[in-house]
C-alpha cells in the first residue's frame, strides 16, 4: 500500500529536523507541524508499523532506511519546487507554501524537468 500524503510529511519533517538536531522526538514533530501530540503519537505508530520509523526507548526517532529514501525524495522535490517558484518571482514564504501542495502530486517528468531549469 503507498504512503499517504500526510505519511510523507511526517516522514519529511523527521528528515527536516534530524538535520538540525542531534535526535527527533515526537514532541519535535509536534511543535514543527503545528499538531496536537495525539495525532503526531498514532501518525508515528503508523509509520513504525509500516517499517518507516524506529523509537528508541528514550523516544527518539529514526527514519529505517525506507523512511529515509521516501523522505529524501519528497525533500528534493520540496527543495526543486520552491527554488523554481522563487526564480519565477513568487516570494519565498509563498513558494515554500505551494511547493509543499506540489511536491505530492508533480509527476517524475515534470520534476525533473524543472531540475534541469532550476541546475541551468
């Protein structure tokens, strides 16, 4: 079964955070996505069940080596898709905002299309 969009961005927030902090905890999750503890808690039990993310004991989190790879690529296509819509002239709190709405649903021919536009 394919990861929901909404699976994607925890796994890409996790990504986000584990390159600014020593370790990830749900609380961190949390507070960066702006939901309540509840719905980060069961979204995180989904995902561990689904081989995406390991706790530790402490409760930090881990992206398992699938975790990794799907938020890696819906970080990259985040990253492509805001710097794109910031070199057409839209303002980078808005570009970051759409690209967040894009990065799910862009096709791999368009992307890397703009890829190449945005490496030129």
């Amino acid at each position: 079964m394919p990861l929901q969009e909404s699976g994607q961005m925890y796994l890409e927030t996790i990504y986000v955070l584990s390159r600014e902090k020593t370790s990830v905890h749900s609380i961190d999750v949390s507070e960066h996505m702006g939901y309540s503890k509840p719905s980060v808690s069961r979204a995180i039990g989904i995902l561990k069940s689904g081989g995406y993310v390991e706790m530790a004991e402490d409760g930090a989190l881990t992206l398992t080596e699938s975790g990794r790879s799907v938020a890696e690529k819906i970080y990259e296509r985040h990253t492509i898709l805001t710097e794109f819509l910031i070199r057409i002239g839209v303002d980078r709190e808005t570009a970051a905002a759409d690209a967040c709405k894009m990065e799910h649903d862009i096709s791999d021919v368009s992307l890397m299309a703009l890829k190449r536009f945005v490496e030129t």
